[in-house]
C-alpha cells in the first residue's frame, strides 16, 4: 500500500510538472510562425538578399511569395495570409487601401526604378528611343515581350512610354503580354522574342538579356514600389521588419539590383 501511494504521488508531480511546462513553452504554431511578405516579381533578387540579412540579424526567417502587383492584390483581396505587402506601382496600392486592407500609417514609398528595351544578350544592338522612333521595323515578325497592359505595372509603364513616343499604335498587335514583367525578360532570354521592355533591374539581373536603350523618365509615370502592412496582420515582427527595409542596412541591396532608394 505504501509503495501505491509513493507511486502515485510521483505519477501527480509528474503530471503537474509536464502541466506546467506546457504552460511556458510555446506551441508550435508560435514557434513556427514566420513573417510573410507578398512582393512584386522584379524585387526578388534584391529582396532575397534583404531578407537573408534580416534572417543572420535576428533569426527570423522571412516567407516571400513573389508575382505580379496585381495578382497579389487579389490575393490579398481574397483573404490570403501575409503580412507585407511591396507593389511595382501605385495603382495596386490604392486598390488594397481602398478596400481597407492595408494599415494606412505603415504605408510609404520604397523605391523607384526604371525601363529599358532589352534584347538577347548575342544579338543586342543600341536603339535610340526617341519620339517616334521605329520599333515596329526592329520587332519585324517577333513579338515585343512586356508586362500584361492591363494589369502588370511594367507592362503599364511600357504602354504609357509607347504611346507618349508615338510608337504604340504600330506595335500592338505585336505585344506578347506576360503575366509578370520576370516572364516578359525570359520570353527575351530564350530568345522567343527579339525585344522586351522591363524594369532595369530585372535586366540586370538576367545575364541573357542586354539593355539597348532606356527609356526617357519624362515618357511614362515614375515607378514607385510602395510598402505597407496589411490590416490583418497580426505578427509582431512587421513593424521592424518595415523599418528594416527602410533602413541603409537594406538600402544597399536595392541599390546593387539598381533600385534607387526613396527617403
């Protein structure tokens, strides 16, 4: 009898032990929960390396889910989970803060970046992008690979060049629309199409490809790559994950990608 009552006794301090351990550890949900940043398709480069330096940093890691601006608007739009959120353009900003999805008072303005006509690396020539000048002749029966108009901002941009150049009307019917500007730069890199306009920094960034012109700031709206957190966010790590990427401890690897940072 006395060797049941020590046993239980030892089972009952066992259990409370193993009770109360429970109680400080954290779950695995919290041990596992990482930060989640939705990013336009051109800030991969860039933000991996970011991202990596926050990780050595601090010890977090950073989940990044990278497509076009418009794609992880609607995402977001639909509930996805994230907890930052970086566009290539204004636009889709404005889209997710009209729907209240963002916290306004995180938002600012990134980085800025521009465009170029690229063309396969062994093939590329300079052209003067000027006023009128005759990419149609250039593209002959190839397609001139860009962002999607409609939605992606590099194709935006790209379309609003064109048409203040005088040059959109005669090529198109030629465009191969891509659902992402990184799409766009390959279609040029494996040589399916003999042009593209994409971001700088995507062009440096494909050793396949060559920038054989630049396209004049004054042609087209200034692309600007906006950040906030979004509203439903509920890791503790955003804000200083923002301020992170507003910091010169970032600046540098937007820099190298050819971003220029905004103060």
């Amino acid at each position: 009898m006395q060797n049941r009552r020590q046993w239980m006794k030892l089972a009952t301090a066992a259990i409370a032990a193993l009770w109360l351990g429970a109680a400080v550890l954290p779950t695995p949900a919290e041990a596992a929960e990482k930060l989640t940043v939705f990013a336009a398709a051109s800030l991969k480069d860039a933000l991996d390396a970011a991202n990596a330096a926050w990780a050595n940093e601090n010890g977090k890691e950073v989940v990044a889910s990278y497509a076009a601006s418009g794609a992880l608007a609607k995402q977001i739009e639909n509930a996805a989970p994230a907890d930052i959120f970086i566009s290539a353009d204004l636009d889709w900003m404005d889209y997710v803060a009209k729907k209240n999805l963002i916290k306004a008072d995180s938002r600012t303005n990134l980085l800025g970046n521009r465009i170029v006509l690229v063309a396969e690396k062994d093939k590329a020539k300079p052209v003067e992008i000027k006023q009128g000048f005759d990419l149609a002749t250039l593209l002959g029966d190839g397609k001139l690979a860009m962002g999607e108009p409609k939605s992606v901002p590099a194709g935006k941009y790209a379309m609003a060049a064109l048409e203040k150049l005088g040059v959109w009307t005669s090529v198109e019917t030629k465009v191969a629309g891509a659902e992402s500007v990184r799409a766009a730069l390959a279609l040029v890199s494996r040589g399916e199409a003999p042009y593209g306009i994409v971001y700088q920094t995507d062009a440096t960034a494909d050793k396949g490809v060559a920038i054989v012109g630049t396209f004049p700031a004054d042609s087209h709206p200034p692309i600007i790559y906006p950040v906030a957190i979004l509203a439903e966010s509920k890791n503790p790590d955003a804000t200083a994950y923002l301020d992170f990427l507003k910091s010169d401890k970032a600046a540098g690897f937007f820099t190298a990608q050819g971003f220029t940072v905004l103060k």
